[in-house]
C-alpha cells in the first residue's frame, strides 16, 4: 500500500519489493512494471514539453521557466541569435542538411558557454543564450566569439557551408525586467544588426527602440486582430488626365479601445520587426479584394493597392492566398495593385522576384514603392515585371520650386515613359505642386491637396461625389 502510494506522488524511483511466487508477488511485479512504464511516459512527456527535438537543447517554454526560476529577481544577458540567410540554404540543400547544420550550430553554441548558462532553440534558425552578467566591453568580446565559432566552416553531408549570424543583446534587469518584453528587445536589435551587416546591436542603443507603450501595442496586436479593433482606411489617387479618382491606398487604423485610434506609424514598423506584419497583410488585402469588388459592381471601379513587407514578399503562401481572395470574392485582377518596397527584394532577390512573375502571371498590378529612397535604380527595376514606380515624397514636396526635385522627378517620368511604367506621385499637399505635376505628364496623384486618408464609408460617398461633379485638381480642398 505504501509503496503505490508513493508512486501516486510522482516517485518513481521507490524500489517495489520483489516478493514470492505467489499472487501477491505478481501484484508486486506488475506494480514494478507499472511504475517503470509510468515514469518513462512521463519522462517522455516532459521532454516533448521542454526540449527541442531537433537540437536536444531546451526550447522557448523551458527558457521561459528557467528565467522565471534562475533570473527574475537577478542580473544577466540575453542574446537572441538568427542565422543570416537560412532560407536560402535551407531551400537550396534540403532540409535534411538545413537541420544537420542546425544541430551543428547547437553544439558549438553549447561549447562556448560556461556551465550555469543557457542556449535554447526558439523556433527555426533562432537561438536565445541566456549568460551571466558582464560589462559591455565584455559582452561585445563574447558576441565577436560567439560569431567567429559560427563563421568556422561547417561540413554537412560532405558539402562545406560558411554562415554568418546577427546577434540581439539585451542586459537585465536595465533594459526589462520580464522575459517576454526582453525577448522582444533582443528581436528587434537582432533585426537591426541583419539590416546593419554588423553581427550585433544592443537594444539599450537602437534610435527607434520602442518606449514602454509601444511594447505594450505590440504585445496587445495579436488580441486587437482577433477582436477586429483594426480597421481599414482609404487615401485616394487622382488621375491627372482624366481628372478622376481612378485608385486608392488601403491603410490601416487601429481602433483601440481605450486609447483610441493609433496610426500605423506607431505599430507596423514593429508588426514588421517582430514578423506580426504576416497575420495583418492577409487581413488588409482580404478587407481592400471586399471593398474593391463592392466598388465595382456598384460601378465605381477603383484600382486598389496594398502594401507588402519583406516578410510577406518572400512568404511561400502568398500568391496561393491572393489567387484565392480573387476567386472568391470575383475581383478582376487588374483592379488589385501591390505595392512593394526597394528594399524587400533585396533580402532575398531570387525568391522575391520569383513570386513578382507568379503574381503579375495573375493579372494584378505590381508597384515599387517609395521610388528613389533605397537601393534600386531604374536600370534594376527594368528586370522586374512592376507596372509602377511610386516616387517619394521626399522628392514632390516643393517639386514645383526645388529645381533639383523638379530634374529628379521628370527625368524618372521620361524613363518611365521608355519603359512603360505608369508614375505615381506621393505627398502632394499644395495646389502648384499638383499643378506641376499636371503639367510634365504625371499619371496619378496622391496626398493630401486631393484628400487625406478616410474610412471606407466616407471614401466611397466622397469619390462618388468627386467624380460625379468633375472637380479639378486645383479645387480640391487639403481637408
């Protein structure tokens, strides 16, 4: 009796007593048998709850618990570490030598570190190191280690791989005091040394770190998108030759219940850092594909245009989803247009343009964004099957009497012309801006001398109207 009890609270190891051939020693044995089934059950429970399988280092819910447990209430530092260009090579070699390599980087993770500190595997190419506290020549000193035992050579599968990984660094309890708003800092210093090229950045430094109040948003966007507190606004484009609203910009607004509403300059740069942008991007295109056939078979056909990040550009899902969002709600394919930035086809060029072919082989108009901000040129873009080049506004405000804007906006007109892209002018906020764009052959318009952005209801009465009554660019009102 004493010995089943025990085994009902949780020892497994009590030493059942054999006893003698008899009933009750093969109760006693059975009982044996039991508890050693038992035990390895739940041994085996908890290594699927604590351990990563792949790598057989400790996953994200054993870090959690481990910093719970060992730091809440001391001091340390916390790296997250991403693999650069891991995709690519995962894609390239298979995923049987994306995991040996993965398995490979575990092992010499854990060789660097001392015994009392950590390294787990979050989720895909990404690792947390949890180290005992150091002063910042010190820490800088392990990152330059960590980085030179990956740039090592690796030979996986007979093949010789050079990588190379960006670290996040965060120290506690000065830059948070929970893991999970650690965790985030660190992501976004990871993110910023991928974009630097700089193996590492600490949190503390980032000049867009965010304030405690954003941490907050960021951590209340995936409750928000669930309760349907985003919502989606519509800026307009005025076509300069006919004088009509012929597209739109869907954007979106944030309702928020007690802080009202929030632009998306206050959440999406961080939707983007965080990868929440690829939840949020299916739900605008799925609210812009709605409203685009509701102005149609109203007849007021609007080309309606939505912003890709990197995130969602090189997601293997995306064309697949917009395919389906047009078959279902019977959207001409031409009245959809993708914006996308320079800078996401620069991460991973060969899968961004990939699926570019898949979605202009769809029929959809595909736009680069922010024209003139990064790095392409025009001698780049003619390889890309875009129809579109949005050119800054850095670059139209005050075109009408910057000679220097007034060159760079023209000439991209002209070219644009050779190449047979349509151009769009962003950031128009006065008449003789609008005016002088009118006057060297723009296409569309966008800003606020034609209108700010609106609600979906007062954007459809308010293009309705405008169309109807034929204003001229020069009536528009900037409210």
């Amino acid at each position: 009796m004493a010995v089943a009890e025990t085994i009902a609270n949780g020892d497994y190891k009590r030493e059942v007593p054999v006893g003698r051939r008899d009933e009750i020693g093969a109760l006693l044995r059975s009982l044996a048998i039991m508890r050693d089934s038992i035990g390895s059950r739940e041994e085996s429970i908890l290594r699927l709850a604590y351990v990563d399988t792949l790598t057989g280092l400790p996953n994200r819910t054993r870090l959690l618990e481990l910093f719970e447990a060992r730091c809440a209430d001391c001091a340390g530092v916390l790296f997250i570490l991403g693999i650069d260009r891991f995709a690519p090579i995962n894609k390239a070699l298979g995923h049987a030598v994306g995991d040996q390599l993965l398995r490979e980087i575990a092992v010499r993770l854990k060789g660097a570190l001392g015994e009392s500190e950590i390294v787990a595997r979050l989720w895909g190419d990404e690792f947390a190191l949890l180290l005992n506290p150091a002063d910042k020549p010190a820490i800088e000193a392990f990152a330059q280690k960590i980085l030179m035992a990956l740039r090592e050579p690796m030979s996986v599968d007979g093949q010789r791989l050079d990588i190379d990984a960006s670290i996040g660094i965060v120290s506690f309890p000065q830059d948070g005091s929970s893991i999970t708003s650690l965790m985030r800092r660190a992501d976004l210093a990871m993110n910023a040394a991928k974009r630097r090229h700089s193996g590492f950045a600490f949190g503390s430094e980032l000049g867009d770190e965010p304030a405690h109040e954003q941490l907050s948003l960021i951590g209340e966007m995936r409750e928000a998108l669930a309760r349907g507190e985003f919502v989606a606004w519509y800026q307009p484009k005025l076509n300069l030759a006919q004088n009509r609203i012929s597209g739109a910009e869907a954007l979106i607004r944030w309702r928020h219940p007690k802080k009202g509403m929030i632009p998306p300059g206050r959440f999406i740069p961080f939707a983007e850092q965080t990868g929440f942008i690829r939840e949020i991007t299916p739900w605008i295109l799925r609210q812009a594909m709605e409203h685009a056939a509701q102005w149609r078979q109203s007849g007021m056909p609007v080309v309606t245009s939505v912003n890709l990040s990197t995130h969602d550009l090189l997601n293997h899902t995306l064309v697949d989803q917009i395919r389906d969002l047009i078959n279902q709600y019977a959207l001409p394919p031409e009245l959809l247009c993708l914006e996308i930035t320079e800078s996401a086809l620069m991460d991973e060029p060969e899968l961004a343009l990939k699926h570019l072919h898949e979605l202009a082989a769809l029929g959809l108009k595909l736009s680069i964004d922010d024209y003139g901000t990064g790095q392409a040129s025009l001698a780049y873009v003619k390889t890309l099957p875009v129809h579109e080049l949005k050119i800054d506004r850095a670059f139209v405000t005050g075109v009408d009497r910057d000679h220097k804007n007034a060159a760079i906006v023209r000439s991209t007109i002209l070219l644009c012309r050779e190449l047979g892209l349509s151009v769009v002018a962003e950031g128009a906020e006065t008449k003789e801006e609008v005016d002088w764009l009118r006057s060297v052959d723009c296409d569309l318009v966008q800003g606020y001398r034609v209108a700010k952005p609106m609600p979906v209801t007062d954007f459809t009465a308010w293009v309705s109207d405008f169309n109807q009554a034929g204003h001229s660019a020069s009536g528009t009102a900037s409210s």
